[in-house]
C-alpha cells in the first residue's frame, strides 16, 4: 500500500486479502555509483569509507547517458544518510575529482526498483505473523525487523489487468467556508461517509480533535479525502494537536508522533502560466490525496492516480501530488538503469552553439494554420495519435540521441527535416523506450474500451486510466525541452517539433492530392472539406499513415463548424477557437466562454443550453430558421438574474493568479481581492487561485467594485453579468446573424459557407 523512510529504516504498509493492516520495517541502505578523478578524489573518497558514509566499494561498469562509453566506477551504499547529504550540497565544488551518479532517486525508489515492488503490488513476504489479537490493537504495533525482509513480488506491473484492488474504507474531510475561512466558529469541519452520511464537527479545536479521533477509531479508513488538505485543514489540526498536546491518529504509524505543521509554497512558470506549490501533508498508515492540488485527481481520479502510481512506481501519495513531468522523471530513470547507465547527478545538456540563421530554421514550434472566418459544413477532423510521443518513438529522439557524437558523418545519422541535426542509428533513446511502454498500455486500454459487453463501471475505470497515460505522454514532449529535465535537451525539443511539422503538411498535401480542401490545421489535427463518405476518408488515412509512420485516424463529421472572427479584428480567426456541431448531435467546444477558467457557473450554464439548441439543429439553414428558440433562452436567463434568484455561487469568478499582492501595481480586480485576503492574513503566492464576486464595477472606489467569495454579502452587480450574457449570447450567434445595436431586432442570415 504504501512505503516511508527514516534514516535507514523503510516502514512498510500491507494490506492482505482480508483487508486487514500490517506494518513491517526493514533496514535498507540505498546504493549509489561514484567516479574518482585523481588522486584528490580517490584520497576523498576512501576517507568518506573510513567515516562510515558509504560501504566497501565494489568496482563495475556503467554506460555514460551522453556518450553511450563505458565508465568504471565504484558502486557503495550510503551508510550515514546525513552525511551524503553534507556532501552533496558541496559536490559541485569538487566536480573535477568525484562524481556521483544515481543520487536523484529518492531511497525508496531504490529499494522499490531492488525489492522489483510497486504501489499496490500483490506480495508475499516471508515472515510468520505473530498472535492475532495484535493485530487488533490500535494503533497497530511494527514486527521487530532488524534484518532486512524477504519480499516476493506475486503480480506483474505491466500485466493488462489491475482490477483486483484491495477493498478501501475512505471518508472526505471538508469545510462549506473553503480555504479562506479559518477552520472552527464560522468553518465547522464536515466529515463526509457516504452520499447519504455526513457528520459535523463541534466548534472549537479541542472538540474538532477529539471528534475527529473518534470518526477515525470508528471508520479506520484507509483513504482520506480532502478539499484544501494540505493548504489549511491538516496545518490546522497538527498545530492544535501540538499546541493541545492532543495526539491526532490521522497517523497509523506509532512513530509518526511529531508533524509539521507549517505551511510553505513556491511559484514556478511553466508554458508561461504561474504554478503554485504548498508544503504536502501525507499520512502514515494512510492514504491523503488532496482533491484540490491533485493534477491527476482532477484528471483521471484515483483510478488514474493507481495506474501512473504503478508505471512510474512513485507512492501514491507522491504520484496524486507530482505533475505529469515527475512521474516522466522517474520512469525515465528506470529505463536507464535497466539499459545499465549511470544516472547523472547533473541535470540536462545545454544546448549547442548555433548561428542566428540556424536557430530560427530549427526553433520554430509546432504548425499552426489560421481557419477562415465563417461557418462551414460537411467537415472532416483527422488526427495523429500521440502524434509527438510516437515521433520520438519512430525516429527514436532522446537527449542523448539528437546529434549523437557515434553517428555524426556516417550513413547511420536519421536526418531530422528543415534542420541540421540527426538522430541516432546506433542505439535506442532512453526517452523513446520509456514513452513504447505507456503507449502500448493505452493501446491496450483502447482495445479493451472497445468490448461492447463492458459494465458501465469498467468502462469508466478504463476511460480513466487512458486519461492518465495521455497527460504522461503529452508531457514527455515538453519535457524533453525542460532544463532540469535529466534526459532533455533543446535540440531533442527541435526535432520533435520539425517532424511535428513535416507530418502535418505532408498530411495537407496528400489530402489536397486526393481533391479535399484544407480548412484548419493544428499541430496534430486537420479539418477537411470534400467527400464524406467513410470508406474514401479511411483511405485517406491509410495512404497519410503509411508515409508519416505514424497512425492518422478518423475523429469525426461535423454537420457544421464555426469559427468566430477575433475580437480584436474581424477579417481573422483564433485558431483555437471554435464550435461545432457532430453528425450525432455532439457538440465540440474550443476557446469560448464555456471553456474558461473564470467565466462564472451561471454563465456557462447559459452557453450550455444554447449548444443544446445547436446540437438539434442539423444544417445552418435549421439555425436560422430558429432564431427565437435562442433568443428566449436568453430572456429565460436574464429574468432569472434580474429578480435576483441566482445562488451567489454559481456568479462566483476564479482566477489564478500571477504574483502575490505587494508585487501587483494596477488596481484589478486581483490585487483588490488580494488585498482583502492579506487583511485577513492570508498571503497567497503566484498559482493560487481566488474567487470573487462584482459587486459594483462603476464604483468610484475600487475597493468596493470587488469582493472575495468567502465574505461577500449583500447585492451583486446585474449590469456585469447581465453583460457577460449577452457576451456569452453573442459569442455562439454573431457568426451566424452579426451584431445589432438593438439585441432582438428581426435579423439576416449574415454568416456564409465560405467565410467572411
């Protein structure tokens, strides 16, 4: 179920088919592999043996990642965790006499890659139980282990089927006030059992402990939910329970009788957008997942959560916290070690030295067209599948492998299009073997999805774990360009990215070949007008297949598709923006109001039921023709705001923000908010997210224009969201009817087949 270190002892968490808990420890000291150069490093080096932070070395050989030559090199195991770490800080000083590789991998994925064990693995462990009643006692006591165990790995990681879960007992921890609220008077804890089953907490924290420790005793659950866990709720608790000298038994392990509590958080800027980073608050002898920070949670649950948990063999706990790249990472450093490399402690290779000329043919990102303004039907979408990870499959693109040294000037270089640089002939990437293995796994995934005689409950189990695996492979590309990636490098980012390129055109042009016109492509999909028969648009597909290498598939027909012209000029479109309407009556949204992050729930609401009227209408001429259907769903819906009967949550605006307040200059409504939430001492830093309601956006004082969600009270402004509607209105019609001053004037037909 889960595993811990402290100092060189691994605790570890089994769950047996019963579903009752045992708890071993083992001793366990991770290994490493070091390189002297000269007689300052050997002399360093042996007396690091003498104080007894590593063993005894043992000489081998491992492959260098960036050469693919044979080093010898010294393997030990650190024997004083401390101790390595003190050398580690100073390592880069002494660079130029002794290396250490294999260091990145925390102790336990060395002993999980050792032990060959992965989260929820089916294991037997040699070693007789001892009498029954105590494994009754709670909290439950550790088998006195001073030797190492005897692990026997039962199932098969990559095996197709991990239905066969052990039965969990979880419960969710929640405040109706959120994060904002402090947790107590106002901010009761709630502690959710089932649908039907809730229980309050009392009111002050040694009534909230106290109750919290019985709902525990009780309900011993395994997974424990929360909303905000690591943010506010479990800082709170831990700092009571100290303050309180109250042990909380959200730990199972008896050890675990002093917690953090303080919270600390970090922004990093990935693709241009503020992430936001918080301390992480696991359990001991239990599972936390935060819904709230929870990447792959929001993705693909907890069953997309066990799927990557078991490929990257990070702790589940780890894995719902880590982003896409952490469990790339981690997979990545399996690969190297099972094809014998060296982990190197440096991360990444920078980049070659190119002229200007060289740099702008080579660093051009992925092809983007820009559709004609307009409303078209009959429309075929194709797409690649996994378009960037089976390129660095097929053309085998690595960090170590793009402009590899072995093959420079030789016929075995694979020339990568529109660039100067070259892929390895010789040997296959790291990156290429490791992203083989979750494609095939979700090519196994979409066979399975395909059984007709599926429960509803496996399909959604399936669906979820495909979604799992497609978040890891559409991360492996932009990993490849990220500097503290231990396999990236630019040029590898380069080549995908060209190949990217020539697929796609090399798809347009042979399209074009076969009579279809070219209406909009993006990076791996491509819209087509001409023949929609079936058989004609699969072949189609076979012949572009066949010449990329890489899978081109049909999506879908779209009885009509609409790009909106942009709302700064009206002759051009948004590539990323568009509606469209499916043969079957499914609706397909990118880029509209629906789709954003702060267009407030009442909002959407409304633009989804204009897609619903869409999706009856099966050709234009039934749009137009219907003008009225739209026009009194929005009467519906500004009755209903103006009398004043929208629930304030559903006008409620998120946004995440860029910066924290004091480095924020303009007066927005981020900086408003903001400031209202550092009043209430409460600093949040670039990535967290806040939620506001317009209370008076003409207000002469714009600190009253604004108000954070958690305090609001009173009216809100119905002229600012009366104008996101007819915004959100205008935004699916205008396409088809254009704009005029008055809303529901008698209107023309003013979109065309043709664009404008």
């Amino acid at each position: 179920m889960d595993a811990w270190v402290s100092g060189n002892q691994v605790s570890l968490w089994v769950k047996d088919a019963d579903g009752r808990n045992h708890f071993f420890r083992d001793t366990y000291f991770f290994p490493i592999h070091v390189r002297t150069i000269g007689q300052r490093g050997e002399r360093f080096f042996l007396a690091c043996i003498e104080r007894g932070i590593f063993s005894e070395p043992r000489g081998t050989t491992r492959k260098d990642v960036w050469t693919g030559k044979e080093l010898f090199l010294y393997r030990v195991r650190v024997l004083d965790p401390g101790g390595f770490r003190k050398i580690l800080r100073i390592a880069e000083r002494y660079s130029d006499d002794i290396e250490y590789f294999d260091t990145d991998l925390t102790p336990i994925q060395h002993y999980f890659l050792e032990k060959n064990l992965y989260p929820l693995a089916t294991i037997e462990i040699n070693e007789p139980f001892s009498d029954s009643s105590e494994k009754k006692e709670y909290p439950p006591v550790y088998r006195d282990r001073t030797t190492h165990l005897h692990i026997n790995v039962l199932s098969d990681r990559l095996s197709k089927d991990h239905s066969g879960l052990p039965p969990f007992r979880a419960l969710l921890l929640s405040t109706p006030g959120g994060r904002f609220l402090p947790l107590g008077e106002r901010n009761p804890l709630h502690i959710i059992l089932s649908d039907s089953e809730e229980l309050v907490s009392p009111k002050d924290p040694e009534g909230i402990l106290r109750f919290l420790n019985r709902v525990l005793r009780d309900q011993d659950p395994d997974l424990i939910f929360t909303h905000s866990g690591d943010e506010m709720l479990f800082p709170t608790l831990f700092s009571w329970s100290a303050e309180l000298g109250l042990r909380l038994l959200l730990d199972r392990d008896p050890i675990r009788t002093v917690r953090k509590n303080r919270v600390r958080k970090r922004t990093f800027f990935t693709y241009g957008r503020a992430i936001a980073k918080t301390t992480p608050f696991p359990l001991f002898g239990r599972l936390h997942i935060d819904r709230g920070v929870s990447f792959y949670y929001l993705e693909s649950e907890l069953e997309g959560i066990f799927e990557m948990s078991r490929f990257s063999r990070l702790s589940i706990q780890k894995l719902a916290r880590s982003s896409p790249g952490s469990a790339m990472s981690a997979m990545e450093d399996e690969t190297a070690m099972d094809m014998g490399y060296a982990i190197p402690r440096v991360k990444g290779m920078a980049p070659d030295i190119k002229s200007l000329s060289e740099l702008l043919k080579s660093d051009q990102g992925g092809l983007s067209f820009r559709p004609p303004v307009g409303i078209f039907e009959n429309v075929v979408e194709l797409d690649f599948r996994s378009l960037y990870p089976n390129l660095m499959r097929v053309h085998n693109i690595s960090g170590e492998t793009v402009n590899c040294s072995c093959c420079r000037n030789t016929p075995e270089a694979k020339p990568v299009p529109a660039t100067l640089y070259h892929t390895c002939g010789r040997r296959m990437g790291i990156v290429g073997k490791t992203i083989s293995l979750l494609l095939d796994r979700r090519d196994e995934l979409k066979e399975i999805l395909k059984d007709p005689n599926l429960s509803e409950s496996e399909r959604r189990s399936n669906e979820l774990r495909a979604s799992a695996l497609k978040w890891s492979l559409v991360t492996s590309f932009g990993y490849t360009g990220y500097k503290h990636a231990k396999y990236g490098k630019r040029e590898a980012h380069e080549s995908i990215t060209a190949w990217g390129r020539y697929s796609l055109q090399t798809a347009k042009e042979i399209a074009e070949d076969q009579g279809y016109a070219f209406l909009h492509g993006l990076t791996d999909s491509l819209w087509l007008l001409g023949d929609t028969d079936l058989e004609k648009v699969l072949e189609l597909c076979r012949k572009i297949s066949q010449k990329v290498r890489v899978s081109l598939q049909y999506e879908t027909t779209y009885s009509y598709i609409v790009f909106p012209a942009s709302k700064i000029r009206e002759d051009i479109s948004v590539a990323t923006r568009y509606f469209a309407r499916e043969i079957s009556g499914e609706m397909k949204v990118r880029g509209i109001m629906l789709r954003r992050r702060d267009t407030p729930p009442f909002i959407k609401e409304f633009q989804e039921r204009l897609l619903e009227i869409f999706s009856e209408k099966n050709n234009i001429r039934e749009v137009v023709r219907n003008f009225s259907q739209f026009q009194k769903m929005y009467h519906e819906f500004e009755e209903t705001l103006l009398s004043g009967s929208v629930p304030k949550e559903k006008l409620i605006i998120r946004k995440y923000i860029s910066r924290s307040f004091s480095d924020y200059k303009a007066n927005n409504a981020s900086r408003i908010v903001l400031g209202q939430l550092v009043g209430e001492n409460m600093d949040l830093v670039g990535g967290e997210r806040i939620e506001y309601i317009v209370k008076d956006s003409r207000n002469a004082d714009p600190n009253q224009r604004y108000e954070a969600y958690h305090r609001f009270s009173g009216k809100v402004d119905f002229l600012f969201y009366k104008k996101l509607l007819e915004e959100a209105f205008w935004e699916l019609l205008e396409p088809f009817f254009g704009r005029e001053e008055s809303l529901f004037q008698t209107h023309q037909f003013r979109g065309s087949l043709f664009g404008k």
